[in-house]
C-alpha cells in the first residue's frame, strides 16, 4: 500500500520489498523517515498494491491468474457467514430434542420443511453443536427434578438408596445404588458400581 502523502526513496511511484535492500541515504534523518514510513507500509492492513484515493482504496496491480470467482451461488450456504441459526431453527432443535430427535434428523426435517438444504440457516454439524451447547447446560430446575426423581424412587422401589449433596445450591454430588448393586456389594465387599450418565 502507498499513501499519497508519503514518499518513499528510491520506490518510483510503488512500493517494492527491493526498496530497502542496498538502499544508501543522504543523511540520518531521511534514514529515519524511511524507516518510519516503511514499518508504517509493513504493519498496515491493506496490501500493498492498493493505493488511497480520495474515495477510499484503488487497485494498481492486477495479477490475473489471482482472478477467481470466491464462491459458487449454489454454495453460498456454506460460507460462515451464512451458517448462522436463527432463532425458529434453535426453537425447532430444542423442541425435537425434548421428544429424543437427533440433531441430524433435526436437520433433515429442517431442510425438507424449508425447501432444501441451501435454505437452511447452518449445516448438520451447526445442529449438532448447538444441540451439544443445549445438552451441557443444565439448570437448577433439571437438578432439582432429578433430585425429585431419585427420592420418588426411594419410596416405591424396595433396596432402592439415594443420597446428594449440595454446595451453594449448587449439586455436587449423586449416589444411588439399586437392588442389584446393592446384592454385588454385600457380595463381592469391594464392587460398587454405579451410572455416571
């Protein structure tokens, strides 16, 4: 990138990387103004093929073979910028995973809902991962229903133990052990098992 307000020794109107390689100057000063503009040129966010023009940026370089097209109509959907779900689409997520629907499936019925895949705001992968954020947090209310299972459970089935504790209102742990695991410990003494989903 060139600015119009700057000069650079020796660059003839555009700057090159050979500017700087061998490059003798009259005096310290202009050495240092050099240098100034040159980190300037280096460390800025334009290229350094476009040229500031009043109206903004100008292209002066053009290679040819750089000269593509940056994507296709038909996959536009895929760029990132267009895989964004909207708001129906996670409210759809959510309440098909309430009824044990994949993500996938989600993403099937989506796209035949909408009228085709390039419709749909993301990809089966964007459903998958929002379902995965949906599925990790978990509220007081979903640990307090747990609890509210487990201590129903306690009263109508017979061997059935359950115990928690709690932090801060916060769970931070769970024990149960039904009838079966209850005869492997009296059993085998040193064998407990037990669920961690």
């Amino acid at each position: 990138m060139r600015r119009k307000d700057h000069f650079i020794p020796g660059s003839r109107g555009m700057w090159t990387s050979t500017n700087s390689v061998g490059h003798s100057f009259v005096g310290r000063d202009v050495a240092d103004s050099y240098w100034k503009i040159l980190r300037h040129i280096l460390f800025s966010s334009s290229p350094h093929w476009l040229e500031d023009d009043l109206s903004g940026y100008v292209n002066n370089k053009f290679v040819e073979k750089h000269n593509h097209v940056l994507g296709s109509k038909e996959n536009l959907h895929l760029l990132s910028v267009n895989r964004k779900l909207d708001v129906v689409e996670q409210s759809f997520i959510h309440k098909l995973g309430a009824y044990n629907i994949s993500a996938t499936r989600a993403y099937t019925l989506s796209t035949s809902i909408n009228g085709g895949y390039n419709v749909s705001g993301g990809t089966v992968t964007d459903f998958k991962n929002f379902k995965m954020d949906l599925n990790v947090s978990v509220g007081k209310s979903d640990a307090q229903m747990l609890i509210e299972k487990m201590e129903d459970r306690v009263k109508y089935v017979p061997n059935f133990f359950f115990d928690h504790k709690i932090d801060k209102g916060h769970v931070t742990g769970l024990f149960w052990a039904d009838e079966a695991s209850r005869r492997n410990y009296k059993e085998f003494g040193y064998i407990v098992s037990f669920d961690v989903t």
